[in-house]
C-alpha cells in the first residue's frame, strides 16, 4: 500500500494484507491523506511488537505515539476526530446516531458472513453464507439507489466499511446481477476512487486483476 503523506504525523498500523477489519482502516488512512507505517501481519508468525502492545494478538491495531487501539470501530472514529478534514461521519447527533447503527448492522449481518468465507476459502466453501450475504446485499438496493453514496450524498465511514466486503464478492463466489444497477454503480463510484485504490494490498489489488 502506498504510504501517502499530505499529514507529517506519523503512526504504525498493523494490519492484514486481506482482512475486512484491516482494509477499512487502510480505507479510512487513505481517505485522509495520513501518513502511516503499515506492518503486514502473517497470522502464523505475529511480530512482538503486536504481542507486546496488544493483549488481544488481533488486526488491525493502531498505534500513535503512546496510544495504542485495537477494536476496529475505536480506530476509524479515532482517525475520523484526531483527523478532521475531510470528515467521514455527520455532525449531527440524530444522523451520526443512524450513521453508527448501520455500521453496527453492516458489521453484524456482512462482515460476520465475509470473515466465515474468507476462513473457508482454503476448506469447503460455505454456501449458506454465501447465499445469506448475496440476499442481504441485494436486498439493499433501494438504499444504494437513494445517494450518491450510501445514506448520504458524502463518503462517509459507512462507505469505508462497505467498499471492503463488496470488492471481495469475487473471492466469495457473488456477482452483482445487471438488475441491481445502483450496487453496480456505487461500486464503479468507489471503487474508482484514489483513496480506495490507495488502500490495496497487492493481495486484494489481485481479486478484480
């Protein structure tokens, strides 16, 4: 991933090359232009320092200077305050309230379903998951057609959680019908992205390739 440097501050993230939780946060470094160390992690060998600063041995985790964050949701709206500009979630409490919700629900019903097809990929595929998130994706057509992106006419950190999952459809067996054209099209949106393109390892620069 290319370290881009538009922000001096300088930070570590330890992060996996293809993981949803790892991607987000590379999306969200990206977005706002911070400068950033990212140390692969290889799940078999972890590097001690991750062992030394994370209790948890888990990806992503953040560290800056004396601070060290290790939940994937505490990142990206860490980065979002101490990074203001450009501002990824709404200021308004009511908006920001349903902005977290549908993080929540994103995580819990696509992100749950990706981690269990990306943990199967080297077993027998799990269709059932796969079936379950191609429905809940589709059902939410309605809702990529409403905005330029999803519940709002800004990229927010909504759209930095879904970008990850839909990008790796491929790897999970799902292609998005010709009928579902506002999914289509809010993936061209996204994906075309500089930042987006930005956050790639070269591990998931291989899944569309």
């Amino acid at each position: 991933m290319a370290t881009m440097s538009q922000h001096r501050y300088v930070m570590t993230l330890f992060s996996k090359p293809n993981d949803l939780w790892s991607h987000r946060t590379r999306l969200v470094l990206a977005e706002k232009s911070i400068s950033i160390d990212v140390v692969d992690v290889d799940e078999a060998n972890l590097p001690e320092d991750l062992l030394d600063l994370n209790p948890y041995n888990s990806v992503p985790t953040l560290v800056d200077r004396d601070l060290v964050l290790y939940d994937s949701r505490v990142i990206i709206e860490y980065l979002d305050e101490r990074f203001p500009h450009p501002p990824l979630m709404p200021v308004d409490p009511v908006t920001r309230a349903r902005f977290r919700l549908a993080l929540y629900r994103i995580e819990k019903d696509w992100y749950s379903l990706g981690d269990e097809l990306l943990a199967a990929r080297d077993r027998r595929p799990s269709t059932r998951a796969a079936r379950a998130l191609e429905e809940s994706i589709l059902s939410s057509a309605d809702i990529f057609a409403a905005k330029t992106f999803f519940l709002s006419d800004e990229f927010s950190l909504v759209d930095c959680t879904i970008a990850p999952i839909l990008w790796r459809l491929p790897t999970f067996g799902i292609s998005v019908p010709a009928r579902a054209k506002p999914i289509r099209s809010y993936m061209d949106e996204v994906f075309s992205r500089p930042s987006f393109q930005a956050s790639l390892t070269e591990v998931e620069q291989e899944i569309r390739q």
